[in-house]
C-alpha cells in the first residue's frame, strides 16, 4: 500500500469524519487503526503491535512537548491564582481601549515572539485571553489570530526556529544537486517575497481585526459573543482552559506576578537554545545555532523554570496549600484532553507518513510539463501534503529535494519560487489540518476546542490560498516574483472588501 493511492485512505477518512462527526478522538482513532492495517497488509496483531511502537516512539521523541504543554496548562491556572492575570488584563483594556485595538494587539505581539510558532500559539492565547475576554471577543477569533500570525512571522524572519529548519534542508538540497547558483540563507531570504500564503495571511488578519470582518461560522461566534457575552462552545466538549473562571484569584495580585515568569520562561528558552546550539558542530552564526539547536528541550527549561518562579511568589505570599495543588490540579486536567488530542494527532501522522502520502503525490507531478504551471502545482500538492500529515517540516523535508531536482535539471532560476510555494503550502496545510500541533496548540491557548478553531479558520485560509494560486499563476507565466506577490496581495484585498460588502447587504436585507 506504501508510496500508492492507496496511502491517501487514512488521512481522507480521518479528516471526512473530523469534519461529519465533530470528534477528534474518534476520527484520529479510526486513522490510526485504518493506517496501520492498510501498512501491515491487514494483519491485526501486527497492527496493535506497529500502533504501539509508534506510541512509544512519539512519547519518547515528542514527550517534550506534551510535557511543555502540560507545563503551561499549569503556569496558566499559576497565573491566574496569583492576580497577575487580572492585573494585566486590567493594564491591557487601559492600553487597547476597543475590540479592534484589543486584537491588533494580539497580532503584534506575535512578531515579539518570533523565535518558535509554537511556543507563540500557547503563550500569546494564555496572556492576551484576559484582554480580549473584557472585549467580548470570542476564542475562536482569537485562536484565528493567534495561529495566522505564529508560523507567518516565524517564516519572514531568518533567525526563527522554523527558518533555521528550512535553511537546513535547503542547505542539504543545494548540495546534493551541486547547485552553486545559491549559498543556502541567500536562497531563502529570497524565498521570502514568493512566499504568498504567509504574506496575504498576515495582510488579511490585520485587516481582519482592523475593521471586524467576520466569515462563515466566525460571524456566528462574535455575534454570540457580543450580544450574549458568550465566548466559546461547549457543545463540542470540554473547552481547554474554561475551568480557569472557576478558581480562586488573589485580590493584590501585580503585574510583576505575570511579568517575572514569563520573562524567565522567555530568557532561560533563548539561554538554553543558544548553549545547545554553539555545542554544535559549525560557526556560531545565528542560523547555525539555531539549526543545531533543540528548542522542545529549551522550551520544556523555560517552561519549568516559569513555574517554579510563579510557585516561589506565591509561596511568599502565603498562599494556602489547598489553593495551589488545586490550581496545579485544575491546570492539568484543563490541559489533559489537548495533550491526548496532540499524542494522538502525532501518532496518525507518522503512520500516515509511513505509508507514503508526500511520495505518492510528489511522483505525480513529475512527468512532463510546462515549467510554468510548477509553482502553483508545488505550492497545491505541499498544502495537501502538510493537510494529510499535519507537518510543516515534514512536507517541506519531502518537497524542497523534489522541486530542486526537477529545476535543477529545466531552468535554476525557478527555484527561489519552488522554494517559496512549497512553504506557501505547507502553512496553508498546517493552518487547515486537524492533524497539525500547532492547530492544537493555538487552541489551548485560546481556550477554545479544536474543531471550532479548524472550522472558523478555514475560510480565511481558503481566502488567502485562492490569492496565492493566482499569485503563482501569475509569476509562473511571467516568471516575476514581485508581479506574483502584487497579483495575491490585491487579490486578497479585493476578496476581502467583496465579502465585506456582501456582508454589508444581506445584514440591510
């Protein structure tokens, strides 16, 4: 079944039912049973046994960031306990004094925390939820903004985590292919202009909070939020984070309560991530450290660190025992149901890569056609790809050897734009999979459950992915990087205006 159409099984019946049933646990079980019996030929004791290596694999190598997750469900109900929370909320409405500032706030700060996509999704949603919940914002416009501006920014800046991955594989390709024509970093900081989906995505969720445009089950969600104060919907289960109103809040709670162990969490990730990588082999540029960097490992420090600083001032405080192990408590179990879902999402993306999904859909496109049509072809089959498997590095890893190959070998001078459409679609395919971490992610910092995110996302993403493909039509037949991202930035702020206006009518109808 490896490397065949059959390999498309598994992810096209776990995504159809995450979209039908609404159930994550269920549809990314069913994935997970379906690919394991399609990779051991139906044998159902090989399969029990292959779904539990793969278990244990993603425990032992992604345990990590289960455990940072856990980590921050736990800073967070620390956080609140202690007033710093409220303090900041309280500071924050001062500061953003309406709903669209309160936003646009949000968005910002992303390009502060730059340096992994990850750690942006958790840590914007826990400390900006206090200041656009006194905004009646809803979650899931939160979580939109939160997840549309986290990877976006990390791929514009060379430095980031994600970036110094991609320079990495670019490295490698440029080597295997003896091209010359590059040095790696030259190659994808000019990538960057041809990166169009994460370009308009961060034009469109400024323009978004700017002047409040809603679509599709978005509209639904900030009108129930407005007129009935209601943030979010249970009735998808338990919401990450909801039991958070239901603890008990210090009254002297100070900014410094939120400030010290975010900022230590924060410096102890740069400090640790920087030892880690000069240890490495190579200079000690920034790239190189951040490419032989582990920045999980850095995360996970920080994240303790962050705790053990917040559990210190409370303790000084004279804060009851009861009070903190039953914030530590709530901070777990709040997080706990993310934590399966994210266990549970990694373990249907490795056996769905294990069956071939990127080979198969990579071999189809290398026949015989016009140069042209490469660069939306790349930038589809990569948004397909990163859907199926929910890995922006993944399918990266898989497409940037393939496109170079075949430019290689036609004309070099499309590589910067292969390049920049296979990271258009791997973000587009990230920002749309129910299998992508960082999907979960920016739903437990948002508070919000995963498919209300996923669903409320989508249509911005379909926005800003239409824009792309007729961007890369458009360099494809010019071979113009810059007339391309011209064409998807106008095309996304015409779309954009377009719904705005219709919006406009049937609200007068």
């Amino acid at each position: 079944m490896e490397g065949t159409i059959f390999s498309l099984i598994p992810p096209i019946v776990t995504i159809a039912l995450i979209i039908i049933t609404k159930r994550l646990f269920l549809s990314l079980g069913v994935g997970i049973v379906l690919g394991a019996l399609l990779y051991n030929q139906w044998h159902v004791f090989d399969s029990v046994s292959n779904i539990f290596n793969i278990g244990v694999e993603v425990l032992v190598g992604d345990g990590k960031i289960l455990i940072f997750v856990l980590l921050i469900g736990i800073l967070s109900s620390l956080l609140y306990l202690s007033g710093g929370i409220n303090a900041f909320s309280q500071w924050g409405t001062k500061v953003a004094k309406t709903r669209a500032q309160s936003q646009m706030a949000t968005i910002f700060l992303g390009f502060f925390t730059w340096f992994d996509d990850a750690f942006s999704c958790l840590f914007r949603g826990t400390v900006m939820r206090s200041v656009t919940d006194k905004y009646n914002v809803s979650h899931s416009k939160l979580s939109y903004l939160i997840h549309s501006s986290s990877a976006p920014v990390a791929l514009l800046i060379p430095v980031s985590a994600l970036s110094a991955f991609i320079i990495s594989i670019i490295d490698g390709v440029l080597k295997s292919n003896n091209i010359a024509e590059y040095q790696a970093l030259e190659a994808f900081l000019l990538a960057i202009p041809s990166n169009f989906y994460t370009i308009t995505t961060i034009v469109l969720v400024i323009i978004v909070a700017y002047t409040g445009i809603n679509l599709g089950q978005m509209q639904r969600d900030e009108k129930r939020a407005i007129e009935k104060n209601i943030l979010f919907d249970t009735k998808h289960g338990k919401i990450p984070g909801a039991n958070e109103s239901k603890l008990p809040s210090r009254n002297d709670g100070k900014m410094m309560d939120l400030l010290l162990p975010v900022l230590a969490l924060i410096l102890v990730t740069i400090i640790t991530a920087v030892t880690i990588g000069s240890a490495g082999e190579g200079s000690n540029s920034p790239i190189e450290l951040l490419k032989n960097t582990d920045i999980i490992t850095s995360l996970l420090y920080g994240g303790i660190c962050a705790n053990i600083i917040i559990l210190v001032r409370l303790i000084i405080k004279k804060t009851s025992a009861g009070h903190l192990s039953s914030t530590i408590f709530s901070g777990i179990k709040t997080t706990l149901p993310s934590v399966t879902i994210l266990f549970l999402a990694l373990v249907t993306a490795q056996i769905i890569s294990s069956l071939g999904v990127g080979q198969y859909l990579a071999s189809l496109i290398q026949g015989n056609m016009s140069i042209a049509w490469l660069p939306v072809i790349f930038f589809v089959f990569a948004a397909f790809i990163s859907y199926s498997i929910g890995s922006t590095l993944g399918t990266a890893g898989i497409m940037i050897p393939i496109g170079a190959e075949i430019v290689a070998t036609i004309d070099i001078t499309f590589l910067i734009a292969i390049i920049g459409a296979v990271l258009a679609g791997t973000v587009f395919g990230e920002h749309s999979s129910p299998l992508s971490d960082t999907t979960i992610l920016a739903s437990i910092g948002s508070s919000v459950h995963p498919i209300d995110h996923m669903m409320t996302q989508l249509p911005y993403a379909v926005l800003s992915s239409i824009a792309s493909i007729i961007g890369f039509l458009v360099l494809g037949f010019t071979n113009s990087i810059l007339i391309g991202l011209g064409v998807s930035l106008v095309a996304v702020v015409i779309g954009i205006f377009f719904l705005k206006s219709r919006q406009a009518k049937l609200k007068s109808t």
